[in-house]
C-alpha cells in the first residue's frame, strides 16, 4: 500500500548524482507539476510550509489537491525520538530545521522493517509520505525512508522546495518566474545573465511623446542606484514618487507594467518595489 | 507538529543576524583547539565552534546546529558529516536565498 513504485515519474528528470543510493523515480515529478496542477505528484516541502499551509487553511503552493489530507510530500531532515517499540509501526519527528513533524511508518514487511533499523536518531533521512490530520494534529505517514548518503541532496532539497513554491506562485500575481530563472543561473557558475527580462523601455504606454524621458526609465533609474538596491526591504511608491516629483497616480500604472515586464518587483508588501537585479 | 525550534540556514555573513538564536552552517575544519573548532563557513569566513567536539572520524565538511554567540562563533549542539564531496556554493547560495526572498518558507 506504501510502496514507492506506485509513483508514475512523470519526467526524465533523474536527480543528478544526488541519489545514487535511491531510485529517483520518487520525486522527480515535483520538478515538472508546475504546468499540470491536478496532477498529485510528490512535492518537496518543508515543515513550515506544512504548518502554514494547515494553519491558513488555504491552497497555496499546489499543496492542496483534492483537500488538504490526502497529500504526498516529500521531506529531508534529521531522525529524532525514533521509537520501534511497537512490532507493527515505528514513529519518529523529523527535525527539518524548520520545525518538526511526526511521522509514523508501518512496518508490514521485511523491506520496511530493514529500512526502518537503518534510521537511527540523528540520522538526515529522505521521506516521502502523506499528510494527515488527526484530532487536529497533523502526521506525515511514510511510505518511504532513505538515508541520505551524499549530502548534496538537503542543500538540494531545499533549493528545490524554493522552486516548487516559486513555480506556483507565478499564478498569484508575483515575479515567480523571474525569481526561478535567477535561482537557476546562481547555481551557473555565478553568471547572472536573466534571460527572461526583456529590456523595452520603449514599449512604455506612458510615454506621452513629446521627446521626455519616459516614466519607465526614469523608475528604473531611481530603483537602480546603489542606496535604493541596498534597502532590503524596496522602495515605497510614495518616495518614489517625491523624488522623481511626479505624482503617484500617473507611476501606479508604469510601476505595474515594469512588473509586469520583470524589470522591477514588489518586496514586503504591494507598495514597495525594488530593481531586479541582473 | 511544532515550529518552535527552527534553526536558520545561515553561512559567515549571515550570522550576525541570528546572535542569541539557533543555527545551522556547514563549515570546512581548518583546525581545532581544546574545546572549540576553527571551520572555514560556506562564504570563506572563519567560524569558531565551541562545545562538544563532534566525533571522529571527520568528513570535511561538517554540519553544525547549534546557537549562534558572536558574529563569528556558535555554540554547538549537534553536528553531522557531510561529507567530502559538499558543495559549499551551493549551500552558500541557499543561505542567501533561506534569508532573504524565501524567508518565509524557512523561518
């Protein structure tokens, strides 16, 4: 009923030398649901997003399909209070640095029980299981246990949980996509070139024609200057607004369309923007 | 299901930020003392790690988690082999990230 072959790969993706120890085909598919949502693939998560998503009680990230309890997730972390003292099942938390979950395994065969000795408390381990809600408590039951033997993979994971959440965000307004192409070409080497955003300033629809530095450039200019990409937190419309002494109306509709381009996105809330930076 | 002891991902730079509070970095050894292990973090910083000194044999990078006492020292709690085949950009790259846009996801 556990077993991991249940799990239709549904791309060629085969995980690099990350799981040379592990078939691959146990989460492979999270890294190309982005285009089918329906598709109830294991996601890569971390015990936070668990907990947010639970305590919203929202869809968010595409870790809600067909309700909230029956969802395959896919964890890296380390054993704790692992307890095999029932015959039948072993439970244990799983510390992912971000918070911690129960998990519970069932130990039917000799597979699952050989799987189960080779994790011991302190232990990084793999697991792919669902998450259900009892008596308002939330548990992982795990199908699947590994050992992580090349530890590549829990940076690996991490980063692959910021891009599933990115990926899904893209839908929610946000410059999701921008954000994945820059966190794929970081890990290039360093090479910073982010392909995806087009430089038109002359496309603006807000350049009124009369030979004047159109609203576009002028933003960028002002987002682009050490002092503004310094704040990490973006700049406010309405400073943006005092120092080109233009008023905010008239850069509300530029600032979107620059958002909309990739060339600018919002920080801590609607209001506050900062350059992308290539 | 309990978030109440995270622990930031955090490389040389970082640490800074999280005085007072739990920790975790990969560092390289480059040398240890009585009581304390002098570690090369992800983003070339020197790191002093103070407490139990984790159990040979060592790997060469080291996992610590543990609080974090000064800008440039921890005070360990648990520490993991990972082994020799690490990569420290990566993992660097990741603390920018785990700090910055995708804090949420984390901490």
């Amino acid at each position: 009923m556990f077993s991991s072959s249940q799990f239709e790969p549904n791309s060629a993706f085969s995980g690099g030398g990350f799981m040379s120890s592990q078939p691959s085909q146990a989460y492979e598919s999270s890294s190309s649901t982005a285009k089918n949502r329906e598709f109830q693939g294991l996601v890569p998560v971390t015990v936070k997003q668990i907990t947010e998503c639970f305590q919203s009680g929202s869809e968010k990230s595409g870790l809600v399909i067909n309700g909230i309890s029956l969802t395959n997730v896919s964890l890296v972390g380390l054993v704790c209070d692992k307890d095999g003292s029932k015959v039948t099942e072993v439970r244990f938390t799983l510390d992912d640095g971000t918070g911690r979950i129960d998990c519970k395994r069932w130990v039917n065969e000799s597979f699952d029980a050989r799987e189960m000795e080779s994790v011991r408390d302190g232990t990084y381990v793999r697991l792919n299981g669902h998450l259900k809600t009892f008596q308002g408590k939330t548990q992982l039951l795990v199908f699947s246990v590994r050992p992580i033997r090349d530890f590549n993979e829990v940076t690996f994971h991490y980063i692959e949980c910021i891009h599933f959440y990115s990926q899904n965000s893209e839908s929610q307004g946000q410059q999701a996509g921008d954000v994945t192409q820059s966190v794929n070409t970081t890990f290039q080497g360093g090479s910073n070139t982010n392909q995806a955003a087009p430089l038109n300033p002359v496309m603006s629809s807000q350049n009124d024609g009369n030979g004047r530095k159109n609203l576009d450039d002028m933003i960028l200019d002002y987002l682009k200057q050490p002092a503004c990409t310094a704040r990490q937190q973006g700049i406010h419309i309405d400073e943006i607004a005092q120092q080109l002494k233009i008023p905010k109306n008239k850069l509300e509709g530029v600032i979107q369309s620059l958002e909309g381009d990739g060339l600018i996105y919002s920080t801590i809330d609607e209001y506050h923007f900062k350059h992308v930076e290539l | 299901m309990d978030t109440s002891s995270p622990s930031a991902f955090v490389n040389g730079a970082l640490l800074r930020r999280y005085i007072g509070q739990k920790v975790r970095t990969v560092i390289q050894v480059i040398g240890s003392d009585t009581g304390s292990v002098v570690g090369k973090s992800t983003d070339d910083l020197q790191i002093v790690v103070r407490g139990p000194s984790p159990t040979p044999p060592l790997t060469t990078y080291l996992e610590v988690i543990g609080i974090a006492e000064s800008d440039n020292s921890i005070r360990a709690e648990t520490w993991t082999n990972f082994g020799n085949t690490f990569d420290p950009q990566n993992y660097n790259e990741l603390c920018k990230l785990a700090n910055g846009e995708f804090k949420h996801l984390f901490i």
